[in-house]
C-alpha cells in the first residue's frame, strides 16, 4: 500500500502499520482467500459450479455483515456488494448457470461505474464526496477543503477523476463478463477476485500522479496571481 512503511527485522509494528494489516485481513480473508478456497474445496468434495461459487458467496457476504456491526451503518458499496451477490445467487440457483452467479461482481462494479458518471451533472461529484467523507465534513481540515469547491481548477480536477473512475468501473465491469463468458467458472472466480484490487490500484497510482500535477499546476497559478495582486486561486490537496 502507498505510504505504508515495513517493519525492519527485530522490531515492533507501529500501530499505524498494526491498524492497516488488521483493516486488510477481513479483505483478504472474505473477499479474496476465503472465497476461492472454499471453491476449491466444495468443488473436490463434489459439489456443482453453481452450488459450490454460491456457498464460496457467503464469505463476501458475511464481510459485509460484520462491518454493518462494527460501524453500525451500511454505506452505499457495501449494499451494492450485497445486492450484487444476492441477485448473482438467485438467478445461478433458479437457472443453473454458473455464470450469472460470477456476474455478482459485474453488476456493482457497473452501478458504480454508472454512479459516477451520473454524478458529474450533480452539485459535487462522487470522488469529491468521497474524499470530503474521509477527511471529515465537519473538521476544519474538511471545512477548507469543501469551500475549496468555489475554485474552477479545484472543481475541474475532481470532475476529471470522477469521469476516470467511473470509465474504469465501466471497463472493468465489461472485460469481467466477457472473461465468464469465455474461461472456465474457476478461472473466471479467480481474476474477479483480483482484478478489482488491480483497478483499485491503478486508479489510486494514477491519482497520486494527477492531483500531484494539479498541485503543481495550481501553485504555478497562485503565483502568477499574486504577482499581479489578484486573489490566488485555491491549490487542490
């Protein structure tokens, strides 16, 4: 992960670095390990395709549970997980095909791609909502950061990477079905599990690079400002 620093040999975790590792094993182990050994392991065990990626969906599932319980709050991606989940396990059991099961994954991958999308015509896009969550609305970090929306170059960023974002969902949600339709269902299981965190990765590298150039960019501009005696224009963080 970016910014995460590994321990030197012989020496304790940081509790930053033991929050991280705890916040990622319930990840690994119910939506990615967890699901793709039980496949496994029913499969050897006789089950069918349909039946075995079904019960292998009951892992993601229950991951969404327990974080329902500790937050006390489902939040959007969380009901779309679930939404996407029961809809792939009712159409696999009723039909008997194993791949409208794997399609769980397409369907809010494609939601969000969609959402995103959508929300470029909103007040505030998506990513903008996102990172305002994550830093705290109510904080004076997040109170200079949402009034930093009256600044063209700030909105304009955040609209770029909304659009980017929800393309990507869009593509991902797209080469995943035509993978199910053309692999085998353990095959097809197996790159549905990773490729989200490949696209996750990919899009957060990008960010880094983009918002560090729209960084740049913006203080190039508050200088020019500022030699002309005009207001200067806010820097996006």
């Amino acid at each position: 992960m970016h910014g995460m620093s590994i321990p030197q040999p012989g020496t304790a975790p940081s509790p930053t670095n033991r929050g991280r590792l705890q916040s990622l094993a319930p990840i690994a182990v119910f939506d990615v390990i967890g699901p793709l050994v039980a496949y496994s392991l029913l499969r050897s065990h006789g089950s069918s395709e349909v039946t075995a990626l079904v019960l292998s969906g009951v892992l993601p599932a229950f991951g969404v549970a327990l974080t329902v319980v500790r937050h006390r709050r489902l939040d959007a991606i969380g009901a779309l997980v679930l939404v996407g989940i029961v809809v792939g396990a009712v159409l696999g059991l009723a039909t008997g095909n194993a791949r409208l099961v794997l399609l769980e994954g397409s369907v809010p991958t494609g939601i969000f791609g969609v959402v995103c999308l959508a929300s470029l015509w909103s007040s505030r896009p998506l990513i903008f909502r996102f990172a305002l969550e994550f830093i705290g609305a109510d904080t004076p970090k997040g109170l200079d950061f949402a009034d930093r929306w009256r600044y063209e170059g700030f909105r304009h960023t955040f609209r770029v990477m909304t659009a980017v974002w929800g393309v990507a969902y869009l593509a991902e949600a797209a080469a995943r079905t035509i993978i199910i339709e053309v692999t085998s269902a353990g095959t097809a299981l197996s790159i549905s599990k990773i490729m989200p965190f490949a696209v996750a990765a990919a899009l957060v590298a990008w960010m880094t690079v983009y918002g560090q150039r729209a960084r740049r960019k913006g203080e190039r501009a508050a200088e020019a400002n500022r030699a002309q005696g005009a207001a200067p224009p806010a820097i996006p963080s």
